[in-house]
C-alpha cells in the first residue's frame, strides 16, 4: 500500500547509522583456482550426493540411455537425445508430475560447489528441473567455472527470469540428521559430461 | 502407506550418507519418550524461558538427541570454515556489505522496486504482519485461491501467517519437511534451518501417524520423509498459488534469491501460476558481486554443507506467470534507529549461534517461547515486545561463542549485555532479579562490606546451591557441576603464604 511504502522508506530516512559504511570491494578469490576444473567438478558434486556418468565417445549418448533404466516417460529438453514426450507451447507445469527421467543440458557448471545452472531457456517449462524423479544433465567442460564469484560474473543473471543452482539432488536430513535423497523434487541427479 | 522404497533412498551399502545436510555420524535416538512442549504463553506475559528449558531437560532422550544434533552441525561448519583460505575476509565482507547496505537502505530499497518492477514483479509494502497478511489475502481473494504451496519463512512466522490464512479459508500447505512436521504437530518452528530438530524420529512417527496416515510403528527416517513426499506432492500439484520467503534480495537486478535442501521452493513456485514473495526489508543487498560471499557462507555455517542443494534466483515472473514480492517492515525500521541494536539486522538466518549455544542446544528453541529462539532470538525479540521477552537475554553464558561463529559478525553477546542493561533501566526486570541485583550492588560497592562477605558465599557455594546458584539468573548452569569451592579466600591465602613468607625472608 503507497501509504506503508512512503511511511517505510521514511522512517528509514530518519535514522542515522553512526560511522562510515563504504561499499566494500569484493575479490574474485580465484588466483589457487586449478587448471582441471573437471577433477574439482566431480569431487564437488559428489559431495552434494550428484553421480558422474563415464563418458563414450564412439557412442555420446549410450551413458544417457544406460542411465535410464525404469519405466516412465522420458523428457528430453537437448537435441542430442530423443525423449518420449515433447514439450511444446501447451505444455503446462504440472504436465511434467508423470515423468520418470529428464535430460537437460546445464548452461554452465561450478567447481568450488558442484553446481549446476539452469535458466528457463534450458528446462523450456521450469518445473522440468524438479517434477521428475530423476535428472540426467549434460555439462559442457569448457563450460565450468571455478568459484561462486566467478559464476555471478556470467551473463545469465541478467538474461532469464528465472536461474537455479542445482548441487546435487533433492535432499532433506530433517528427521534426526538422516539425509534422504528425494524430499521433494528429484531423487538422483547424474552429470555427463559431453560438449 | 506402503513401506517399500525406492532404492535411491537406501544406501546400497547399508550405510547411512553424510553429505549435505546430513550429520557426519549416525545419530539415532534409542528410546521412545513423549516431547517436551514449548514455553507456555500467557498473553503478554513475561515468558518463563527456564520453565520451558527444565521440562527439555528433564526428557533425557531429547535433551541428547538435540544436543549431539546441533554440536554435530557446528563441528561440520568448522570443518567447512577451515577449507576455506579466505573464510574471515568473506566474514569481514559480508559485514561490511550489510553495512553498507543498511546505511542506504531507503536507496536499495527504491532501486529495487524499480528493477523489479521493470522486468513484470508486482511489489508490495507493508508496514507489519497484519498490513503482509492483508495484501496475501486480497492477491488470493481476487483471484479465486483455496489452497497456497509455501516454503519456509521465518518472516511468515512473526505475522502469523498460516492462523490468519485459516481463519479466513485458504489452506497453507508447507512443504519443507521440518516445517510440514511442524504444522501437522500445530507447533511453531524450533529453529530457523531444522524447524524440527527437537523431536524424535518416533515423535514425527506419530505425527504423520496421526496425520497422513503413516505407520505408527514405523519411525525410519527414510520412510517418513517418503510418506511425507506422496501426501504432499498431489497437493503441490493442485495448489492455484505458491508462496516462498526471499534469503537475499539483489538491488540492482531486482532479483530475489531462495536457499533450500529440498527444491520446495523451486516446486511452490514454479508449479501453480502465481507466485508471493514475502520479504523482510534487512534482506536487501547491492549487486551481483556481492552475493557470491553470502551464499558462500549461508549453508557453510549453517549445515556444514558447501551450498543448499538448491539455490534459486527469481527475476521476473514467466511466460504466462504471475509474480509478487511483499517487503515488509515488521519492526525493522525501528529497529535500525536503535544505537545498539541495529546490527543485529544484519542477520542472515543461519542458526549457527543457535547450533553452539550450550543454553539453546540443551533447552530447544521452543523453550524461547518467541519467533526467533537462541542468541539472536535473544537480541530480536525485546525488540518486538520488550515486556513479554524481558527475561530472554538473561538466557546466555555470555561465552561469545555465538560472535565468534556469526557470518556476518553480528556482536551477538555484547547486544546481550546491552539488553540487559536496557532492559533494567527500563524497569523491565523481574521481582527476584531486581533484589539480588540490589543486593549484588551494594557489596559490590564496597570493599569492605565485599571482603566480609566473602567467606559466607564460599558457605552458600557449599551449602545454598538451590538459593544461589540455580535460579532463574543462571537458567544454563543446571546440570552443570559448579567447580569446587575453595577452603579460603584468595585474600587468606595471601596473608598466610605470601605475608609469611614475606616476614619469613625478613627475619
């Protein structure tokens, strides 16, 4: 209410904090950053409970489909691999709740943190990240940034409406520190990666 | 409920995982005992937090569980903080950028609705928790909404949020286990990141027992959290509005961005079409460069985990969407022109005061009686009603392990001392405080009258420890054993050793 917002703001006005408050600079903090950023990805995400796929490279896609070993729909949101249902400007959120397996392709990955980006110009319908039971991700290597500072320096911020950081699957350890893959949204999280 | 699983849920090793948020070492709870209850509220009252604490206390199997629990989690903080060369630097930044941040909090503020609004958000203002309320409601009246998905918010829980949206017919389905446990127990949150830390496995068990139907002799974690999966996930997906909270809110992107473990934050709002951002005017900072050091920090102190398995940034509604954010004030104006407690908004709500406070992790955070428990509970709450939480900051050691651990280096344990002396020239002090201090101060302030009673507190030590020592000053130092008191005073021995061997060399 217009009201409130001019009584917030104003009141905020009327307060003084004592001393000088400049706007810090922030380093980058990635001079120990290592030349294999692939090596750290790995160790990261598996850390947060993610699944390295083994690359092949006579055949890029048969980890994918070997990955994919329960019934269900497939969705796929790369051109690399053939879902068994499509997306299309009709598709509403909830349409994806029967999906077993999703392949998505992450816009880029972190290190330090085992994370992956997703916008919504990579799950086409946003809810492709968290609906299915399962998520199999490509990451393009060359793709991997070090550090959290040096993945808010990436254009996607001020592109999409909407960006994730997905490290790892779903989890909870609400109930006595027990940690349970699946609390909500997905169950497993496996990454392969292929440019 | 069915009691089989899916296979991801079971270690294939039949070992227990611990990454995450999980604790480094299984913990599990080996008898069955009824829960200690919270504090007991008597309108506005002054809460008797050591009431509460006694009876936590005295339920032996929870008082263990909480504390191993909690310790567990400040251990895994420690061991995040020491792999991380620049840990004290991002310290001293996010300090200063809270700040920073707060000293031009009408400027943010502004810029932020600007951006905001300028990429499709709707943005709200609201003076309090009942003004927050008001706008939900009328934002889901107008639009036909019976059921609301949400995800945790403290700030929801300081306007009484879901007691509201009861009284007036709109079902709130909270989706974060912790916080699910809590609502299907109608109990407020415990902590600000495990809101159900002080039960059981087997009081949850009979919990969703009782309201989803689960087996009531099952009390394996894995099976309740899958139960609590199935009986919600058709309700997210019927929900006609979601709702989360906001951990940080960008200024100059007009961005928003939410930190969970379980992605119900991702689910609530993305799967209906509507989404409601209630937000706290303190969670606001500058720009991109700034919140790497934030979320660094966040689950690190928090868990002991790296980052929250989710970390979602929300920018603008989507193709079809709509999208609101409510930022509301709440007391935190006031509180900004407070000298000595205006810091205390730099807080980011990790619990990590509250995982290495001996009193909050042998009492449970519903001992507090109060929205935010533990130390920082214990400098926020007199700012909201400084009568009914006026014995609250008598509940510390004031062992400034809470400072010490603080992401953003909040003085925790000075802001204690502090309230206390407000609280006492406010007259804000209980009977029996008010007459051992003035007695306190009498002898403190003379030396003669202080020496003389030093032998006959040496006597209480040993002979008055209920009178003296146990009472409501000194909430913590029940079941604690006092160091043995010695024979003499300092002052005697003096005379004795020193003074005769002194005579001894002159002679």
């Amino acid at each position: 209410m217009s009201g409130s917002r001019e009584a917030i703001l104003g009141a905020i006005r009327s307060t003084h904090l004592q001393g000088e408050h400049p706007r810090p600079a922030v380093p980058l903090f990635d001079q120990a950053a290592p030349a294999d950023l692939k090596a750290l990805f790995q160790k990261s995400l598996e850390r947060m409970g993610g699944k390295m796929l083994l690359t092949d490279v006579a055949d890029p896609m048969a980890p994918v489909r070997q990955a994919i070993v329960k019934p269900g729909p497939v969705v796929s949101c790369v051109p690399e691999f053939e879902g068994d249902m499509k997306i299309t400007p009709h598709t509403k959120p909830t349409d994806i709740a029967p999906v077993e397996y999703a392949v998505l392709r992450a816009a880029f990955g972190v290190a330090e943190t085992g994370s992956l980006c997703f916008t919504e110009k990579q799950l086409h319908v946003n809810t492709t990240g968290f609906l299915p039971q399962h998520l199999i991700v490509l990451l393009d290597p060359a793709q991997i940034v070090y550090n959290l500072h040096n993945a808010y320096q990436r254009p996607e911020w001020l592109q999409a409406h909407y960006a994730v950081f997905q490290s790892g699957p779903s989890a909870t350890a609400d109930i006595e520190g027990v940690l349970v893959h699946g609390a909500q949204g997905v169950r497993s999280l496996s990454v392969l990666f292929q440019p | 409920m069915t009691a089989e699983l899916h296979e991801e849920l079971t270690d294939p090793h039949g070992e227990q995982l611990d990454h995450g948020a999980a604790s480094s070492r299984p913990l599990k709870s080996r008898i069955s005992e009824p829960q200690p209850r919270g504090a007991k509220i008597r309108g506005n009252r002054p809460v008797d937090q050591s009431e509460a604490a006694n009876r936590f206390m005295a339920a032996t199997e929870h008082e263990a569980m909480h504390d191993a629990r909690l310790w567990d989690l400040r251990q895994k903080r420690d061991k995040e903080m020491h792999g991380i060369e620049e840990w004290e630097e991002l310290r001293n930044l996010a300090s200063g950028i809270k700040e920073h941040t707060l000293s031009k909090l009408d400027y943010y503020l502004e810029l932020f609705e600007k951006n905001a609004t300028a990429n499709g958000i709707k943005v709200h203002w609201a003076k309090d928790g009942a003004e927050h309320n008001a706008i939900v409601l009328e934002i889901l009246r107008s639009r036909g909404v019976e059921r609301l998905i949400k995800s945790k918010s403290m700030l929801t829980e300081e306007c009484g949020f879901r007691e509201f949206m009861a009284h007036n017919n709109v079902e709130v389905i909270e989706t974060d286990l912790g916080e699910r446990i809590q609502q299907l127990d109608d109990e407020a949150p415990s902590h600000v990141v495990v809101p159900a830390v002080h039960k059981l496995r087997t009081d949850v068990a009979s919990v969703f027992a009782k309201t989803i139907g689960s087996d009531p002799d099952n009390a394996d974690a894995h099976y309740l959290t899958e139960c609590q999966r199935e009986a919600t996930r058709p309700l997210i997906l019927s929900a006609q509005a979601g709702m989360t909270g906001g951990n940080f809110v960008v200024a100059e992107t007009g961005t928003f961005v939410v930190c969970t473990n379980e992605s119900n934050a991702d689910l609530s709002a993305n799967t209906p079409p509507l989404h409601i951002a209630s937000i706290g005017i303190e969670k606001l900072i500058p720009g991109l460069n700034e919140l790497p050091v934030f979320i660094r920090l966040l689950s690190r102190s928090a868990l002991g985990s790296p980052i929250t398995q989710y970390t979602s940034h929300f920018r603008g509604p989507r193709e079809g969407g709509e999208m609101h954010v409510v930022l509301v004030d709440n007391g935190r104006s006031e509180r900004l022109g407070m000298e000595k407690f205006w810091p205390g908004l730099k807080c980011i709500r990790c619990g990590a005061c509250m995982n290495t406070c001996p009193v909050f992790r042998r009492s449970g955070g519903l001992s507090y009686g109060a929205t935010y428990a533990g130390p920082i509970g214990l400098i926020i709450d007199p700012t909201f009603n400084v009568h009914k939480y006026r014995n609250l900051p008598y509940s510390s050691t004031m062992n400034g392990s809470c400072t010490n651990v603080c992401p953003v280096k909040i003085n925790i344990h000075e802001q204690i001392a502090d309230w206390r002396k407000t609280l006492a020239g406010e007259g804000e002090i209980s009977p029996v405080k008010k007459v051992m201090m003035k007695a306190a101060g009498e002898v403190l302030a003379s030396p003669v009258v202080y020496r003389a009673s030093l032998p006959l507190g040496r006597s209480a030590l040993r002979h008055l420890p209920h009178f003296m020592l146990y009472n409501k000053l000194n909430t913590w130092g029940r079941k604690r054993d006092i160091p043995e008191t010695p024979k003499q005073t300092f002052n005697e021995w003096y005379r004795r050793n020193r003074k005769s061997q002194g005579e001894g060399e002159n002679s």
